[in-house]
C-alpha cells in the first residue's frame, strides 16, 4: 500500500515537473506594442481637454506633409532610437531585430518582427556580454512573436550593457542575442 502511494506521489510530481518544461513549447503569445514615443502622444491626448486636444490636432494638421513621415516606412522611429541589429539564434531559431531606442529620459529595448519559440522561464536581459554575470533582468518575455518593449531601468550604461539577451533561467542557455553597439 505504501509503494502505491509513493509511486503516486512520484508520479503527480514527474508530471508537473514535465508540463512546467513542455508546456511553454506549444504556447507562443503574439504582441504588437506601438513605440514608445508614439504611446506617450497616445497616452497624453486621452488626458487632454477637448480644447487641448482640438489646439493639438490643428497643430498637426498643418505640419502634415510637411515633416511629418508615414509611420510604417521607417522601421524605428529615427528622432529616438540607434540602429536596428538582427537577433542572433544561439540555443534556438530566432527571427527579427532588436534596437535600443530613447524617449525622453527613458531608454527602451525594442524588438520588431520577434518569432523565436517559447522555453520555460525566459527572461530579457540587458548584458555586458553574453551572459548573465553582469547583467539587468528587463523581466520575463513578455511575447514570442511580434513588435514588444522592454523598459530600461533609468540610470543603467546602456553603453556598457550593450547586449540584448532572450535567456532561459531555468537552464542558464541563451536562446538569442543582439548587439546593439554594432
């Protein structure tokens, strides 16, 4: 009886071990984040009074045309950000582009066209090489494909920390990186 329950046990855990490590293969999240600077004129118009926010528009309308480029025919927006750099697959097959880009005082990390496969506990960091040693945990991927920012806490070198890494905690494997000094 008591081998039973053991055996039990044992299996429930091997079970919830296993999903815990399979489970993130068949789960891809799709994510499609507008760039930062254009989410604060987003986020700022929703605030403003209706006589700010007609000033606002007339302002606009009248600059049409003239300054103003058409958002999906430049890649990154070029007033706030350094160049995009491919993702580089390490572990695992990884598409897309990675830039670092700043609006105001924030910095942001930035991929566009993301498709990498999903892997339990997959972090972001922002690293001075290509791994973790030195690093700063930008937090847990928050999609496997699409367009999707990263915040950088404020006072990081992002001239140190050049290194954008997608990486597996819990096996200590990097997955991708980009080189955003290149």
């Amino acid at each position: 009886m008591n081998k039973k329950i053991i055996l039990s046990v044992v299996g429930v855990i091997v079970m919830g071990v296993g999903y815990f490590l399979l489970s993130p293969l068949w789960r891809n999240v799709t994510l499609d984040e507008a760039l930062p600077q254009a989410q604060v004129v987003k986020d700022n118009m929703e605030t403003m009074d209706s006589a700010t926010k007609e000033q606002f528009m007339k302002e606009v309308e009248a600059i049409k045309g003239k300054v103003m480029i058409k958002a999906d025919s430049m890649p990154v927006n070029a007033s706030t950000t350094s160049k995009q750099v491919l993702l580089v697959a390490r572990a695992h097959d990884v598409k897309g582009r990675a830039s670092l880009i700043q609006s105001g005082d924030q910095y942001f990390v930035r991929f566009e066209d993301l498709k990498t496969i999903n892997g339990p506990d997959l972090r972001i960091y922002l690293s001075a090489g290509l791994d973790v040693d030195d690093a700063i945990d930008l937090g847990a991927i928050r999609a496997t494909e699409g367009n999707v920012n990263y915040i950088i806490p404020t006072g990081t070198d992002v001239a140190k920390y050049h290194n954008v890494l997608i990486w597996c905690r819990a096996f200590g494997v990097l997955f991708s990186y980009a080189d955003l000094s290149s």
